[in-house]
C-alpha cells in the first residue's frame, strides 16, 4: 500500500472528471435520481460497473444494466474481479476502453483497495477520470474514494477511544473521509472519532439513496432522498482522542455540523456549504 | 395542556435541587456509577420510585428497590400510578411523605405528563425538589423533564421536516431538548430536527447508562459510560425547516456539537463545556 500512496504523491490525484459518491441503497428503479445523474455525465460512452467489492457479486450487474439502460445509457459493461491477478490481464483492460464512466458497486472497501490498489485496471480508471469521466461508487465504493478510508468501527453507538479501523483508500477525492450508510445505521460517533484523529479530514456522511455529487474536488452538490451530514474539526478546541484509555467515550468540544440536502451544495476549499437552490 | 403550560409560566421551575436525567438502560447491578449518584444525593431519606411512565409496570419497581438498597438507600417506596384520579390521592400523596427524591423509570412519556401534569402529587414532587431533593428519570423519564418535550420521532434516519411530534413536559429544566438512547438508536437527525425548529432550545442527546447531573438548572456534569450529544443553533445561519415539504430531508448549517463524556461539565447558562477533570 506505501507503494501506491507515493505513486500517488508524485503524481497527484487528477481533478477533471466528476465523482458521484452515494450512501448506498440509491434506488435502482423508478425515478432514480442518483443514477440518472450518473447516465447523464457519461453521455454517449459505455459504462463499467465493477463488482470488485463483493463476495458474492451475482446479480448486482444485471441490476445496474438494466437501471442504466433504462436510463439511456447506450452500453453497460460489466468487470468481475476476483483476483488481484486478474487487474493486469489485457482482457480487464480491453473492458475500459472508450469507457467514459465507472461504477463501483457495493461489498468490502477493503476488497477494492486490495485488488485494484495500484494495478494496470486502475491506472486505467484514473485515466479516465483524468479525461473527464466519471467515477462512482456506492456504499463501499463511496468509502473507498479517499485517501484514507473508514474500514470498520462500531455503529449505533457514541465512539470509543481505539475503535476504528482505517486503511489507504484509492486517492480519488483527497482531505476527506467518506462515511456511507449514515444516518440509517447511526454512524455519527465513528465519523467524530475519524474527524477528531485529525481535523484536517472534513468528515462527510451520506444517507442511503443520497449522494455527492463532487466537481474537480472542489465542490460538491447533494442529490437524492436524505441528507449529507459534514463534520468540521477546524474550531475544535478539545478532544480527549489521545489521551485515555481505549474504552472510553470521546469527547471533542466545538465541533461544526451543516446537514444539506437534494439541492444544496458545499465548497470544499473553503468548507462552506450554498444556500439550497433547488 | 395549555393550563399545566400557564401555571408553569406563573411560578417558574424552581431550582433548588439537582436533576439527574439518565440515558436509559442504566447498570442496575455492579458498578451502577448512576444510580451510585443519585442515591448519594437521596441521603437518609426516602427515594420514591414511580413506574407511572409504563403500561406494564411490573417488575421495575423490584430492579431499583434491589440497587438502591445496595446503595445505602435507606427506604425505596413504590409509587404505581394507573389513572390521573389517583393522583389526587391521599393514599399517594403520603407515599410522598419525607421524601428527598423520586426516581421516574421509562415507559411513555405522554404518560408520565397525562397522567400527572397539574396535578398534587405533581405539585408534592415539585416540593420535593424546591427543597433540595433529587429528581431523577431513564428514557421517558428523562424526555419528560423539559418544558417541551420529544414524544416521537423516526430514529436511524435523517430528520424530514413535519416528522416530529413534541408535547408540553414537566418543565424542571428550561431551555433545553432532552433526548435519550441517542447514540443507540440514532437519533441525531430527530434532536437537529427539534432545535431547528427553535435554536432557543439546547439539545441534549443522552446515551444509554449515561446521565447528566444537573445543578440549579445552571450546569451540568456527564457520568456514566457512554456519551453527551449537545447541539447548539444559536449560529445556524440557514435552515429549510419552515420552507419545505412535510417529507424533505432537513438541512441545517452551522450547527455547533459538543461529544462529552464522563467528567466533563457543561455550563448552560453560557452554553460552554468545560474540560474533563475526572
């Protein structure tokens, strides 16, 4: 993985295309905000949907082939990976050409990282972002975007002291932590216990059937049904994250919270969110 | 309602004693920093423990006899109320008698405040406190305590504006929200809900075997394992909450949060944290 981050450092993360990262369970029939905006930014290219992430990825391709074809999209391909092996054959990479659009689908983030972290078929990704396309993830893939991703850490419950498992992410979208799943599994205490690690991060949740939609790594608009909670450390004056025990609860006082919802955008360079204006 | 509402205005909330407002799912076996507490407070007198906030109040009356007994307590009387006419009762009032602190369990808080708003037994338990007793309450119990009161609203999901039901509490503290198994049952989204409605309210999110200990009506200190949500609206500089349909996500901007845990204090007065000195 050090590898990958140096690789990145040189050359740094590229901020042409458009990231469209969701909270997961976006609706996959009926109005489908969230994956219309996605069709729309691909435009005429074929899309890759890659089940990197699952397990068992069975069925999560015919259900995005048939939302995306509904919705326009002209071609929907679809890349299994189940080795790490498999990122470096011709036949992976054959499947990106011309593609103006990715997807990564639900599962493990852990499960990306590892197979595609600083592969041909991700190099290959990058490039196509660099080009302007769009790169998408939901769930685990909206996780995995950052340069150090949330892994594992207890919902539903205030955040203890040691109680969180980060990795290096793909790089995609950089000074933030992506949480998914947010509101609906009650991630707020691991989010304020990523964020009090070290402020720097803007901890960002997003609701199921919710996304952001992110231009340039600059900014971003929220699309969908609930609401993208940010979490800014900048004014914390006080945080017990490295002081106590593991077991114990954190505290951090002075922390700032904005919900924005369908509409409303956030300047990530100045950590402003816009008046809605939809 | 609106009578108990006038009343309150009339003589305001005294402040002599101390609340403690607890989480819900307090340790009533082992440690029991919470329950340690309020018997602490209770002294040589007699604690009066009511179940009015539950259908089915058996067995409850039984848990807190045992754990405060085992605290030093040195009697526990139980106070079941079934029907608001029982509560005119002198057969009631004198379970009252010499009392230096009641402990309300959880159940429903609409029962608590239906059952007993404006009423004597109301009238002797606000005595009780005026006089330097301790008035405590888990779950419902806590809910209750505030001038408004949370009776009901989705937990595990973002707030949409209109999805919150609020009634008239007991007013014993003022200014504030109190909500309870917050972390637990995700419950942000509901809390962000009720202070955007009126940032004149505080929200207090209290997780489970978790209490604030509340002095005067002016300070609070957090005991026990979990975690303190509070959140602060007196900078929020946009909220959709007035202006949007009754099924929109709600977005709020510039929401101050404090996380505290055991030790820390809270002035209310001046909305600040203090350092954690335990």
């Amino acid at each position: 993985m050090a590898k990958q981050i140096e690789d990145q450092e040189e050359a740094p993360a590229p901020r042409q295309g458009a990231l469209i990262i969701i909270g997961g369970h976006e609706q996959r029939e009926g109005r489908m905000t969230i994956l219309n905006e996605v069709a729309r930014r691909v435009g005429d290219g074929p899309i890759v949907v890659t089940t990197v992430a699952s397990h068992q990825p069975e069925g999560y391709f015919e259900q995005y082939d048939r939302a995306f074809r509904e919705l326009g999209v002209k071609e929907v391909v679809e890349m299994d990976i189940r080795t790490r092996t498999e990122t470096s054959s011709e036949e992976k990479l054959r499947l990106l050409d011309g593609a103006t659009g990715v997807f990564f689908t639900g599962g493990d983030q852990l499960r990306i990282t590892s197979q595609m972290g600083d592969t041909p078929v991700m190099s290959r990704i990058l490039d196509i972002y660099r080009k302007g396309g769009v790169i998408a993830g939901t769930s685990a893939g909206a996780s995995a975007m950052c340069e150090t991703m949330l892994v594992k850490g207890t919902s539903r419950e205030s955040y203890r002291i040691g109680d969180l498992y980060m990795a290096p992410g793909l790089g995609l979208i950089q000074d933030v932590i992506i949480d998914q799943h947010f509101a609906e599994r009650g991630r707020m205490g691991r989010l304020l216990g990523a964020v009090a690690q070290n402020p720097r991060m803007l901890g960002i949740g997003i609701d199921e059937d919710t996304a952001i939609s992110v231009e340039n790594g600059e900014e971003f608009r929220v699309l969908g049904s609930g609401a993208v909670s940010v979490v800014d450390g900048e004014g914390v004056t006080y945080s017990n994250i490295a002081e106590e025990r593991e077991d114990r609860a954190l505290s951090i006082y002075d922390v700032k919270l904005h919900i924005l919802s369908h509409g409303d955008s956030f300047d990530l360079l100045r950590r402003r969110p816009h008046l809605n204006d939809s």
